[in-house]
C-alpha cells in the first residue's frame, strides 16, 4: 500500500550556505499551509516560540495548545502538524544534525539533551527568558541575512547553543529534575541511539546491554534516573509510537506492519498494542483515521 505521510528535506530561504534557519511562523506557513496543515515528517529539528495569538499543535497523536511565550521543541522524524484554524505566531527555527553536532562534545550534549531526546515532548513557559530567548532568535535571523564568512558558521552555532542552554536551564526547573549521575547520562545517551537503529528487530534488554557492555541491573539503574522508566517501557514506548505512525500515517494493514517491526505473528502485534492501550489497532486507526484527511 503506498505511503501517504510526507517527509521535507530542509527548507533553504536567504542563505544557501548555512544548515539553520529562521523565520515568522506566519511567514513559514505562508510558504506551503496546506503540506504543513496535514501530518508531515521532517529531515531536521524544529523550534517554535509562540509570541501571540492562539491555536494548536498537533504532535505524534496529542494535540498541544499554544500558549504566549511557551517554546516547542520538535525532533527529526517526528509527525506534526500545524492547525488551520491558528491566530498565533512567533518565532521558527529549523537545523540539521550536522549544523549543530560539530564535535565530539557537541554529540554528547545532544544526545544528552532533554529537549531533543524525550519521550515527553518539551513545551514549556520560558518565564523570565522570553526577551532573551527572542532576541537570540533574531540575532540568528540578522546573522543569516548577512555575507557568508569563516565566521558565520560558528556564531550560529554559538547562538543555538543559547537558545539550548536558556531553554533547557528553565525546562529543568520546571520538570524538577534531580541533577544526574554523568555517567548514566552517557549510558542513557547510548542506549537511546542503540535502540532508535534497532527497535525494529530486537527488544530484548540483554541484547542492548551486552551490546553497552553492561548489566541489565546497571542498564535499568540508570533509565530509571534518567528517563524516569526501565528499558523494557522505553523500547515498548518507541515500538508502540512506530505502530501507531504507520497505522494512521502510512495506512499499512496489521499484517505489513508486523512484516516490518520483525513481528513472527501479527497476533501478537495486536496482542502488544492492545494490552498498552486498551484498544485494537484497527479501533485506534479509525479513532484518528481524519488526521490524514
């Protein structure tokens, strides 16, 4: 069955040389409404701070409202949406990997990050640093709008960072999360990546571990403090969000699902998504079979 659900590649505007961008949300809508109306991948991450007006927005089957002077954060590869009905606007910025992973302390705090490695989708009030936050937004659009030098690209680079480092600073406060053991961030870090390349064909924790050269005691101590969840629960999670996205983006049968995910048996397919939520797969397509409309 051919697949509905689209992927964009990044989007070039001003600067043909840089792997970041910035604009308006009116003036990103403006561009494609009706593609970015309807459920869409992307090849990069995004950030979206709302400055006024109201609306939603539509992430992975929840629906967020939009609230002035909240920041939202949105992964590569993850399926959203904006509302056609929306009065809001604000600041968007788009970048890729290689933009910002420039070194090996780059990756680390990446894939570290709360707000680009979470399965609690990071939206949140930016308090006291939404002036802040906006200018820096700003900055980057000015910087963008410049002549392309040997310097550019670090600037930028240095700007993102503070958009990272304010935005999560107050993510932290609000979440009230404890300060982490480093080492189990790295581990976490690790796990997380093993698991994005592999979820598709193994889910046995053991195998994950033996492959961090740890116990699973050790692997599960250290999801536990840093995502909150055991390493079973964190791969059922991203199992579970992949069938989910093909039933109602893709619109592949339970059968072809279960050929893809490595399912022997598309009983036990059935069997997994109904005991974590409660209903078939056929009943959760038809409850969200409009968002491919």
């Amino acid at each position: 069955m051919q697949k509905k659900l689209d992927t964009y590649p990044f989007l070039f505007t001003f600067n043909k040389n840089q792997l970041i961008n910035t604009t308006t949300i009116k003036e990103r809508l403006s561009r494609k409404p009706h593609d970015l109306f309807t459920p869409h991948r992307t090849n990069f991450h995004m950030i979206y701070l709302f400055t006024e007006g109201k609306g939603k927005h539509l992430i992975d089957f929840k629906e967020f409202n939009v609230k002035e002077q909240y920041i939202l954060f949105i992964s590569q590869g993850q399926v959203h949406a904006f509302d056609a009905e929306e009065t809001y606007d604000g600041r968007a910025l788009i970048f890729t990997d290689d933009f910002f992973i420039r070194s090996g302390r780059d990756q680390e705090y990446f894939y570290n990050s709360l707000l680009f490695n979470s399965l609690q989708q990071p939206y949140f009030n930016t308090n006291t640093d939404f002036k802040e936050l906006k200018s820096v937004f700003i900055e980057i659009y000015n910087e963008l709008k410049k002549p392309t030098d040997k310097f550019q690209g670090e600037i930028l680079h240095n700007l993102l960072y503070r958009i990272f480092l304010l935005s999560e600073r107050q993510f932290e406060k609000q979440q009230q999360i404890p300060c982490p053991d480093p080492r189990n961030l790295q581990l976490v870090a690790r796990f997380k990546k093993l698991v994005e390349n592999n979820y598709k064909i193994h889910r046995q924790v053991k195998l994950y571990a033996d492959q961090l050269f740890v116990s699973p005691r050790t692997l599960q101590t250290a999801t536990s403090q840093i995502l909150g969840k055991t390493p079973k629960e964190w791969i059922s999670e991203r199992v579970l969000m992949e069938i989910k996205r093909m039933l109602v983006y893709d619109q592949l049968s339970v059968k072809e699902i279960a050929a893809l995910i490595h399912y022997e048996d598309s009983t036990n397919l059935v069997k997994f998504f109904k005991e974590k939520t409660g209903i078939t797969p056929t009943e959760f397509r038809n409850q969200f079979r409009n968002f491919v409309l």
